[in-house]
C-alpha cells in the first residue's frame, strides 16, 4: 500500500488552505499567494500590470506601460481569427509596450557614453533629447559641457524654461546645432521660454503656424527632413500656474494641423505618467493616443529630496 502527503499552499492574507480549484493570486517576484478574494483586504499590490506582496512591492520601480495588460490579454488569446488591420493593431502595441518596459536610466555619462558604443545606435539615427533647463543664464554652460562629453549628437534637443527671447538665442550657442526658440511669456521673470536645437545634418524650417505662446500653453515647431524623410518635431512647455485644460485645448488644436506620421514631441508636460490620478491627466493621456503618440520614456524624469518621483518630463 502506498500513500502520498500533498502539501497545501496557505493564504499569507487569512492564514487558511487554498483548496483544489481556488482562484489564487501569486507574486511576480517570490511567489507568495493568496486566495484572489482576499487581494483587497491584504497589502498585495498591482504595480506595472503584475501583483507584488508587502516584502517585494517596495523594491519594484513603477513604470509607465498601460499597453502591457492589452499585449497580455491578446497572447493569452492568440488563436483568435483577427482581421489583418486587428492584428497589425496588436504588433504595434506589443512593440510600443517592449519600449517602455527596456526604458533605461543612466547613473552617469560614463554609463550613457558606455551604452551607445555596445549599441547600434549611430549619429546618422534619428535621436531626441530633452531637458528642462530652469534658465539658460544659470545653467546653459554646463548643458553645453554635457554635450561636449556625450559619445553622441542627438538630432534635435528641445529646451523648456530657457528664460530667453529669441533675439537673445546668439549668447547660447551648441556646435553644429541651429537654434529655434519661441517668444516668452511677457509677464514672467522666470518659469518660460522653450526652445530646439537641431542638428546639422537636418534640414529644418521653422513652422511658425505651430509655434504659439500663452499663460497656459508654449511651443515651438520646425519640419525637418532627415534625407528622404519628413518630420514634425516640436517642444512644448505646460507652465505648472497655467489651466490645464487650456494647454490640453491647445495641444489638440496643434496636433490637427500636423501629419498622421512622423511626429515628435518633447516637452515638459505637467502630468505624471506614472499616477494620472485626476481628470486632466487622463483627458491628456486620451488626447495624445487618438493622435497615434506615445511616450518613449517610462521611468521617473523628475526627483527632489523629500518629494515624490514623477514622470513630468517626456518624449512622445
């Protein structure tokens, strides 16, 4: 006679016995379960589309990726018979979620210049930079530094808060960049101003019909041609004392004057893709998909000492 001892797994939420055909929900990390009716009552929680538990939530980084739940819900159901237009739909999600999951930080140039010599990644490619420059008076100089330093010449570098008219742009020059930069908000000292930098080997024209300033919105545009092919690529600041719905507003109102393809947008946009928690940070995640754009960057762009991390600035 032989006989087996099964071992039961224990809800680490009630303590009891998951019993043969309980629906459970288990750690993406150390796999610790719980009965799935008591998720809402225990510390479990979904960070990134995956269920962590009250030891490994606190070492998991949230990332911005909505499209990861869509990318799984369609492997889970691939036999489906989908039209050819359905399932060119999927590709481009699954692709969109791949880039925002393999979002990289870097510690230091030394890691950036590191990671562009073991990469494909050539001059000759398309390439965006953006930062939010708090005043090109302060701190234009060491910007220049950086770029001398970096393995690399990004195509174009959109600027927010240079604090800078226009007939001013000559004191703030980049090697092998031509300067575009839009008028400032008349009524601050400070906390205005944007700007593009675009490179040498591009050929750009202002768009002027694209470049607009408000109390509630800024931007600057140009079409640029990168050999055969032709771009739209803007920078737009959301000043945090502006309305938000305005800058939504006029956003749409630029984006409908721009090509189905091929844009780009850099920009300090005010919203956190990591929370958009209220209203208007939706209706701006809504807005900006019905235009086909995406953000490149994933991760937190803005940290303070004492201060959550937010993902305010971004590339779309």
């Amino acid at each position: 006679m032989m006989s087996r001892l099964l071992h039961k797994e224990v809800c680490w939420h009630c303590k009891k016995n998951i019993n043969f055909g309980q629906v459970i929900t288990e750690c993406e990390s150390c796999r610790t379960v719980i009965h799935r009716k008591c998720f809402k009552k225990s510390s479990f929680e979904i960070i990134n589309s995956k269920h962590y538990c009250t030891s490994c939530k606190v070492n998991i980084e949230v990332i911005y990726n909505p499209f990861e739940a869509l990318c799984q819900s369609n492997s889970e159901h691939s036999d489906r018979p989908y039209d050819s237009e359905i399932g060119d739909c999927f590709e481009d999600l699954n692709t969109i979620s791949s880039i925002l999951n393999n979002c990289s930080r870097y510690n230091n140039i030394t890691d950036f210049n590191n990671s562009i010599e073991a990469s494909s990644v050539k001059n000759e490619n398309l390439s965006l930079l953006f930062q939010n420059v708090d005043g090109n008076k302060t701190n234009f100089d060491s910007l220049a530094v950086n770029m001398q330093r970096l393995n690399h010449k990004f195509s174009v570098i959109g600027l927010a808060e240079t604090n800078t008219e226009p007939e001013n742009k000559s004191l703030f020059n980049l090697d092998e960049y031509s300067s575009y930069y839009q008028n400032i908000n008349s009524t601050k000292f400070k906390g205005t101003g944007v700007a593009l930098y675009v490179h040498d080997s591009l050929k750009a024209e202002r768009d002027n019909d694209l470049c607009k300033t408000t109390t509630d919105f800024e931007s600057v545009f140009v079409t640029a041609m990168m050999g055969n092919e032709k771009m739209k690529i803007g920078v737009t600041y959301n000043p945090p004392s502006g309305d938000d719905k305005q800058y939504i507003m006029e956003l749409e109102k630029i984006l409908k004057k721009c090509p189905n393809e091929n844009i780009y947008l850099l920009g300090d946009f005010n919203f956190d893709f990591l929370t958009l928690s209220n209203e208007n940070s939706k209706k701006f995640e809504e807005m900006i998909q019905s235009f086909g754009l995406f953000p490149l960057i994933s991760k937190y762009t803005h940290c303070q000492p004492n201060c959550r991390k937010t993902c305010i600035d971004n590339i779309l």
